[in-house]
C-alpha cells in the first residue's frame, strides 16, 4: 500500500489522483487498472483514494467530466475571440491539434476509451458539450451564410472529421510529424468541403 508522502499537500491529492488515473487508463486500460495501481501512481494511500471518490467508477468520472469541461472551457474562449464559423473552426482544430501534441493521454482518454463501458451513466463523447458546442458554430456558419445548407452532423463531420483522424493516426505513432505543421493543409481541405 502506498503512503501520502510529504511532498503532496492535502489540497492537491484530488488531482494527483486524477492524473494518475489518466496515465493509467489509458496506457493499461480502464478494466487493467485498480484502485491500488492508481494509489501507487499518484503515490498517495488507498484510503486517500476512497476519501474523494466512492469508487474506481467514480475516479474514471470525475476524470472524464474534467477532460470535457476542460474542452468545453478553451471552446467557450475561441467563441469569445472569434466571430465567424471560420475562424472558430480553425481554431477548434488548431486547438485539437495542440492538445494532442502537449496532454496526449488526455487525447487518448477522450478519443479511444470506449467510456460507455465504465460510465455508462454519462453521454458518449460525441455527445457531450463540447460536441455539441462544435456543431453549433457549424450550425451558426450555415445560418450566416458562411457554410452550405446540409446536414449539421455532415458538415461537422467534413469539418472535424479528417482533424480527428489524424489526431488518431499521430496518436497511433502512424503520423511521425507534429500536428501544428499539418494544421494550415488540413484546414484548407477541410473548409473548401463545406464553404459557402
């Protein structure tokens, strides 16, 4: 059993907690990992685990809530530094592209764990808010006349959808190059596909 050592203040075991449960999670898996890999990890006891969450469900949820409100929070200030369809959307997926390259477990966590599995209480990533959010500039973009008249879940497929594939595929170790380098070629594919 693991101990709290000294150097973690009280106030900050939560997060080690949650950071520890990310690495894990996603190099071993959700169903591979125990409560007492997770201490082990974020070196702190088992008890300390049980005082902030009921169970290992409840550390994959507090984990999984934090990674969309994360996401949803860099949404909410690219609306607020952009008007248009366009530029949110490029900077969504600059955003992405970023994120994957300097929090990669947080990718992997969010794009392949199969969460319904473990939570299955909470919505499907593709579901969730900053998902939606997403679609909603899409959806502001076709009613301003930036983007064609389709589908909304076509359009952000074609806008999202190759950015995500990459993401996987840098993930996957199949695309050796930075993202950031791939971000202008992408978008120009990507925007000439749902232009107005």
């Amino acid at each position: 059993m693991a101990r709290t050592p000294a150097k973690i203040p009280s106030g900050e075991v939560y997060g080690s907690i949650i950071d520890a449960a990310l690495r894990l999670f996603t190099r071993h898996g959700y169903f591979n990992t125990t409560v007492p890999d997770v201490a082990r990890a974020a070196q702190v006891s088992v008890g300390s685990i049980y005082h902030h969450f009921k169970d290992k469900e409840d550390v994959a949820r507090a984990l999984y809530l934090d990674l969309v409100e994360r996401l949803q929070q860099a949404l909410t200030q690219i609306a607020g530094k952009h008007a248009s369809a366009h530029d949110r959307c490029r900077a969504v997926m600059a955003m992405l592209f970023d994120l994957t390259e300097s929090d990669r477990d947080a990718m992997d966590f969010m794009l392949y764990a199969k969460h319904r599995d473990f939570l299955p209480s909470e919505r499907p990533v593709c579901s969730s808010k900053p998902f939606e959010t997403m679609r909603r500039f899409v959806q502001e973009g076709m009613a301003r006349g930036e983007i064609r008249q389709m589908d909304v879940m076509v359009a952000t497929s074609c806008i999202f959808g190759g950015a995500i594939r990459l993401i996987t595929a840098r993930l996957d170790g199949v695309l050796a190059e930075p993202l950031p380098g791939k971000l202008d070629e992408v978008w120009a594919c990507a925007w000439r596909g749902i232009a107005a």
